[in-house]
C-alpha cells in the first residue's frame, strides 16, 4: 500500500511541477508567494516548489524512508511529554 500510495503521490508531483502553469491560470496567484519570491512568477515557482516537494515525499514513501525521516524530525519535539519512571 506504502509503494502505490508513494508512487500516486510521486506522479501527481511530477505533474504540478509540469503543470504549474495550468495550475496558475485556474488557481490564480498565491499572495505569499508573490511577497516573498517577487515579481509575477512568484506563484509559478510556488507551484513548481510544492511539485517538488511532492514528488520528493512520494519517492520516500517508496523506499520507506518517510516515516523514519519524520520520526528523526520530530521526536526530539514531543520529549517532554515522556513519562518518567516512579521513584522506588
């Protein structure tokens, strides 16, 4: 399940990365985007970006990499929420 949902993600990654100019003309401008990376082709790098990173996250469900790469990340977040052990 792990693979097919990785290799989904994968392809629909490739195709906004492809497509960002589609995705532009039907979801107009990302106002963030444009802020931050300037001029008018803010939005299509944006779109571009989150393909990327979408294919990115697809490739490392495959090689099941995701879930340790997440677990690495926030782990050291959540640390304070261990309980500790009773005193004897």
């Amino acid at each position: 399940m792990r693979t097919i949902v990785g290799i989904i993600l994968s392809i629909i990654g490739v195709y906004m990365t492809i497509y960002s100019e589609w995705l532009y003309q039907n979801f107009g401008t990302v106002d963030v985007a444009e802020r931050w990376f300037g001029s008018d082709g803010g939005s299509r790098l944006f779109y571009k970006f989150v393909g990327i990173l979408v294919t990115l996250a697809g490739f490392l469900m495959v090689t099941g990499v995701m879930g340790k790469l997440v677990l690495w990340i926030f782990i050291p977040l959540f640390t304070g929420f261990q309980q500790s052990a009773p005193a004897p």
